[in-house]
C-alpha cells in the first residue's frame, strides 16, 4: 500500500530542503562537480551516437576526450591570450571613448554642456567611475575567479569528474530508475523525459546558437577593422541565450565603440550596426528554430526570474543550476495544471449535470 499523500509530500519536501541546503553551504565546493556534470550531461547525445557506430562506450569516451583536449590547447594557444589583450584595452580605451563623447555633446550642444548640466555631470561621473574602478573591477573579477575556480579545477578536476560521468553516464540513469518509487514511477520517468527534452532543446541548442553568433559576430567585427571586435563579439554571443541581451549588449558597446573609432566615415559604422542587426534576423528567423525548437516551454522572463533568483541565493553555481531547475519547475508547473483541469476541482458538478 502506497504511503498517504499528506506523508509523500512531508518527504519530497524534506528532500528539496536538503537539496537547497547543499547548495547554500557547499556551492563553491560543487562547482567543479556541477561543472563537470553539466559537460557530461551535453557531450552525452555524442557518445551516444558514437556507440550506435559501433563504438564502446570506453572508446566513444576517450575519443571525446581526446577531441575536447585538442580543441582547449588550440583555444589556449591562440585564442585566449588575443581575448584577454583585447579585453584589457577594451577596459582602458573605455574612458577615452566617454570622455570624446562628452567633448562631441559639448562641441554640438553646447545648451546641456554647461558644467551645471545634470547630462554632463552623468557623463563626467561614468567616466571618472570607469577610469577608477576600471581595472580594479578586472583585478576583483579575476581574483575572486581564481578563487573559486582555480588552476587545479580547470585543469584537473572538471575534466576529470566530466570524464567519470559521461563514461558512466547510461549506468547512473539505470540507477536511478531502479530507485524510483514503484507506484509513481511510470508518470516520474514522463516527467522527467519532458525535462530532458526541455533542457536538450535549450542547454544543447542555444549554446549551438551562442557558438555561432558569437564566432560571427567575432570574425565580422574583426574584418570591418573594428577594435576588440574578438571580445565583443564573443560577448554578444555569450549572453546571447538571454533574451535579447546579446544584441543590445553586444550591439551598444559595438556601434559605440565604431562611432569613437570610425566618427565621420560612416560606412564602417554602418556595416557593424548591419552585422548585428543580420545576425539577430539569422537568430530569430534561421537559427533558434531549427536548434532550439518552439517547444521548450522557457520563457524569457521565467528564465531571467530564475538567473536572478538562484544567483542571488547560492551565487554561481545558482546560475549554473538556474536554467535546469527553471526547466524542471516549468515542466510540474505544466503538469500540475493539466492534472487540475482534469479535476473535480476545476470541473467541479459540470460532469454530472452532463450525465
């Protein structure tokens, strides 16, 4: 006989309390773990495709492995030291761009260039802001990053817990289903089925959608001549699975950028706002249907609630789980409303009266 529902949800929510707990105490220990899980969980399909080929799952493990070593050595090499150059300059030419847009309102508007002028003080605030707490903000950012995920966890421990779980990745999920309460098992295997392809269609396709935008968004800007064109547009790209984002974000500091270095020849200027403004029909039109899908059920201010939320509570790693849980939430949410439409609760006498 199953247990009472008053006694199931005393346990389910114990459970959920333990598991919040977890993440509040030991998130910064986690995350190597949360990391590595997240890499397994989307290098998965892969090695499943691998072993339909006829592959084992030791071989398709190694192989994908020895893929990803390759590619991260080649990104180290060539990459990243370009990218944190750029981003060094980026930080400090910033200044120099406020300050000859401040120049340029003074010189065109004279009326609100007054020093008295609420505009121009704002102007001069966010410049001397960005002179001062410019490179401090870098020095914090990469402190407290090597902090929490330091040389070893990037290099050792990450790869190493990703590795162990896609290798036994089929093994932990047999596992788990064997310890599924019986009576609830077959609506808990839908559930989370809706949850996978929830998470498939979003995690695995918007960082399709990510990569692409942002390796175009990189090559194009670079070959307009636009300066730290590498680091906007891998930063456009990177936020681009938040809704819209991506482009503002990207496209401000790129056509702002474009107007301090290109002011008075307006064709360059012009071919970045065009780089993001096709890059945004390619997204939305081309690009998230066909790998994202319209099914996946997040909507953009559920998922910027959940960002918010869960990186407030438990900091990165919150981020990091944010998006899964606010899938799994959307996925009971639906299912709980489907099964009270489907109850006397919502149907109340109308089936009766029909009869």
């Amino acid at each position: 006989m199953s247990l009472p529902v008053k006694d199931q949800l005393r346990y389910w929510g114990i459970a959920t309390a333990v598991f919040a707990l977890v993440l509040w105490f030991l998130g910064d220990v986690l995350l190597p773990f949360v990391l590595g899980g997240a890499i397994a969980y989307c290098l998965d399909p892969i090695a499943d495709r691998l072993e339909r080929w006829g592959l084992s799952r030791i071989a398709a493990t190694a192989l994908i492995t020895v893929a990803t070593l390759l590619l991260f050595v080649a990104m180290a090499l060539v990459l990243i030291p370009t990218l944190i150059n750029q981003t060094t300059g980026l930080i400090e030419t910033l200044p120099k761009a406020v300050s000859g847009f401040q120049a340029f309102v003074s010189e065109r508007f004279p009326s609100i260039s007054d020093d008295n002028s609420t505009i121009r003080q704002t102007l001069a605030s966010i410049g001397e802001a960005i002179r001062n707490q410019g490179p401090e903000l870098v020095k914090t950012v990469l402190g407290s990053a090597l902090s929490v995920i330091n040389i070893v966890v990037l290099l050792v421990i990450v790869p190493v817990v990703a590795v162990y779980l896609l290798l036994d990745w089929d093994r932990m999920i047999a596992r788990i289903d064997a310890l599924l309460p019986r009576d609830h098992a077959p609506v808990i295997r839908r559930l989370a089925g809706d949850i996978d392809a929830t998470l498939a269609s979003f995690v695995r396709g918007m960082g399709t959608v990510c990569l692409i935008l942002g390796t175009y968004y990189a090559i194009a800007l670079m070959l307009v001549g636009l300066n730290f064109g590498l680091v906007v547009g891998l930063v456009a790209g990177l936020v681009t699975f938040i809704p819209y984002l991506g482009a503002l974000t990207g496209g401000a500091l790129a056509i702002g950028l474009a107007l301090f270095q290109f002011w008075g020849d307006w064709v360059p200027i012009g071919l970045v706002a065009g780089i993001f403004a096709l890059g945004q029909v390619v997204e939305g039109n081309v690009l998230t249907p066909q790998l994202v899908g319209n099914s996946v059920g997040l909507h953009p201010v559920w998922l910027l609630l959940a960002l918010a939320v869960f990186g407030a509570l438990f900091g990165f790693v919150g981020m990091l789980v944010a998006v899964p849980v606010a899938a799994a939430i959307g996925v009971l949410a639906r299912f709980a409303v489907n099964q009270y439409l489907d109850s006397r609760l919502y149907k109340g006498t109308e089936d009766r009266d029909a009869s």
